[in-house]
C-alpha cells in the first residue's frame, strides 16, 4: 500500500475485502480500497481480534449497552475487548481517522440494529466506534470516504 506523509488510517477490514463477517463474507467497499492509491490504511476487525470465530452468531447492541448474540450469550466481554484492542492499534500508528462498517455492533457508527434481531436501525454507536471516538480519532463511515484528505 502506498503512502504519504498523511497519517495512516485505520480501516474495518472487511471493507478491504477480508471475509470476517459474522457470516463469513466481506463488505468490499471500493471507496476505501482506493484509498490505499494516497493513504496507508490499516485493517482491523475488532470482533476477530477479541478472538471470536468467523462465521460466528449474529450479534446485536441492546439497550443497556451489553451485546448479545443470536443464541442468548452475552459477547459484551469480547466486543469490549476488540475496541480496547482497536485503540490500541490506532495509538500505536498514530491514526487519525478511522473508516468503519456501518450498522455494526463494533463498528458502526450513529446507526446500530436494535437488539431484537428484527433488522430495525436505531441511533447508537458500535463498541468499537465509541471506544475510537472517546480517544480522540474521527470515526466516519464508508459513505463518508469522499470526505478523507488523499
Ligand atoms: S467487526 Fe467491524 S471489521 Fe469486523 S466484520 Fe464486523 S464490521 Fe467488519
């Protein structure tokens, strides 16, 4: 990947085409992959990185904060520990800006599902999102890649 004196921008990976969804696929997005033309960009998955399988249970946010998984287990320890792990990285190379997945558990950012696995939207941050924000980087989507500095 190529790179400037910009600083490099941490990305979810299966934005990059990484196959780590909870079903196993990617979410290829080609905004974000062009960007590797004039930015280094970092991929990162937060659910995998906190050690959980692909594919794995879906998993919602629910209103008191907790993540709970199709099947009842409540995976907020492991979210949790992804977006510790993300900052981590961030820090780590200096990011600035963060390109995450929207409607994500981890990563999405002013829109999560609802916690009724019903497929509703409601106003809410990822784990990973909020723990970027909270330390200080610029979490935008990838509808919003048109907004990053190349
Ligand atoms: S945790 Fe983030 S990077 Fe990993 S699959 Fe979900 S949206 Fe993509």
């Amino acid at each position: 990947m190529m790179s400037n004196d910009l600083p490099p921008i941490l990305v979810s990976a299966c934005l990059m085409g990484e196959p780590c969804r909870y079903d196993g696929k990617d979410y290829p997005c080609p905004a974000a992959q062009n960007l590797a033309d004039t930015r280094t960009l970092i991929p990162i998955c937060p659910e995998v990185m906190a050690g959980l399988p692909t594919p794995r249970t879906c998993a919602e946010l629910q209103p008191d904060g907790r993540v709970i998984d199709a099947d009842g287990v409540d995976r907020t320890a492991a979210f949790e520990a992804g977006a510790h792990e993300a900052v981590r990285i961030a820090r780590e190379h200096d990011c600035k800006q963060a390109i995450l997945k929207s409607k994500s558990p981890s990563c999405g950012k002013g829109l999560v599902y609802d916690g009724t696995f019903s497929g509703t939207l409601v106003p809410g941050m990822g784990k990973t999102a909020q723990a970027l924000i909270d330390a200080g980087i610029e979490v935008l989507s990838e509808n919003d890649c048109a907004d990053l500095q190349s």
